[in-house]
C-alpha cells in the first residue's frame, strides 16, 4: 500500500479559467493527459474523476493551498483500490482495477498541471503534510528491489530521434505517426503538430473543436501558437520527436 502527497499553489495568469489540476496514477506507456485514456486515473480540482475520458463526481474541489494524498491498496484481493485524501480528510474509494486486468504492470504517480505549481512528498519530507492512514507506506520508504523504473529517455542530444512527417495533406502522416509512436513505447515519441494539440484542447473530456463552430480560425491560430512555444521548448530537451506539420518551411524545428 502506498502514498504520496501533493500540495497545490496557483501561479499568475490571465485566462478565464487559468488553473487546471488532476493527480492520480497511470501505466508507464499511458500519454500525459492524466485520465483521458485506459489505466489513467486522474482526480480533479473540480472534484471530478475521470479515466478513459470518463468524468464522473467524486469527492470535494481542491484548490491552491489544499494537499492531497494519492492512495494505492495492492493487498485487497484480486483488485487493486486507488483513493484520495484532502487535507487528512479520505474522499473514499475512487477506482477499484482487478488485478488482472494491469497484468503485472506498476502503477506511477501523475500529476497534470496548468498554471499551478506542485510540491510533492514521496516521503523525503521529515513531516508528512498529513498523518499517514494505517497500512499505507510513501513510495520513497519502499525497498529498491520492489520499485520498478520507469522507461529512461535519451542519455544525450546525440541520442535523440527527431522525424519529420512529409507529404500532402490527407495523405496518412498523422495515422502513421500515431502508429509508430504506438508501436514503439519505450521511444515515448512526443507528436508535435497542430493536429496533435487540437486533440488535446479537450473540456472534460470532449474536443474543444466541438465548441468552436465558426470559429475555427481562431482554433488553429492558437494551435499553431503552442506549436510553435512547444517547437522552442523541444529544442532544450533530451526527447524524442515526430514532426508532424505540413508546411515547415521557414519555421524552427528541435536541431
């Protein structure tokens, strides 16, 4: 059984509504949209859970100040139990996963953030934010020999795997893409194109696109202005890349 604590504060921003947070667990292959996908468990500061796009009430809001313990009960029979605390108080059982359905597979903290800052306690802190339920154990205190290491990335730039998708529109690039990243986990392919971030632009669950009926010029011009902040953070970073824009003359791209 183990835990781990969050503590939640708000950074500066002008948008309407500027502050996002969702922490849980997920398989090592799942994407970072915490609880969008199969074995993604995420809870909300809305006070929502969500796994597979799935949002459904759960618990209480929780906002900047507000420190929430993650909860994982492996030793309740042939399910494995995830619950959450706020502030010391336990919000119940969130999600019940049988056993067999994660076939062996660990389960890793996550944390979804937009503008707000985290501070987490693994166990390092000589104080827990919180007392500590019965039975349950932070993650630091575990024995090495029964942790198991997420997928490493690239050691150097040197390393890295940067593709570009080429053709013309409709021609299958971001199908292939999908597939390859797909296809090989342990590269954790970061998909970079406008395409790829609209599908992110999600509002509990759902595409944004839905909600931008005449409006579409506006949805691509702040697509293609995350494109391009993501391209100048990418070229900092040790990762591996698939490019998938059509029309990339004139523009940076990671080097």
């Amino acid at each position: 059984q183990v835990n781990e604590e969050i503590s939640v504060k708000h950074l500066p921003s002008t948008e309407p509504d500027p502050h996002v947070v969702r922490v849980g667990w997920s398989l090592d292959s799942c994407s970072t949209q915490l609880g969008e996908e199969p074995f993604s468990y995420g809870y909300g500061g809305t006070g929502k859970k969500s796994t597979n796009c799935k949002f459904e009430n759960y618990g209480e809001t929780f906002a900047e100040n507000d420190v929430i313990a993650c909860l994982v009960d492996f030793e309740c029979g042939e399910e494995v139990e995830m619950s959450f605390m706020k502030n010391g108080k336990w919000l119940g059982v969130a999600y019940r996963v049988r056993k067999e359905l994660l076939g062996g597979r660990a389960l890793f903290p996550h944390v979804l953030v937009k503008n707000c800052a985290i501070e987490f306690n693994f166990g390092q802190r000589e104080d827990t934010y919180f007392s500590v339920p019965p039975g349950f154990t932070f993650i630091q205190h575990l024995p090495v020999a029964e942790r198991v290491r997420g997928t490493l990335g690239p050691k150097s730039k040197a390393e890295c795997e940067i593709l570009m998708m080429v053709g013309l529109p409709a021609a299958g690039k971001t199908t292939w893409a999908v597939k390859h990243a797909a296809a090989n986990p342990s590269k954790k392919y970061n998909i970079l194109g406008t395409n790829a971030i609209m599908d992110k632009m999600r509002v509990m669950g759902l595409r944004r696109q839905r909600n931008y009926a005449g409006r579409w010029d506006v949805l691509i011009q702040q697509a293609t202005q995350c494109l391009n902040r993501l391209i100048q953070i990418a070229a900092r970073k040790k990762r591996n890349y698939i490019l998938d824009q059509v029309g990339w003359q004139g523009r940076p791209h990671p080097g």
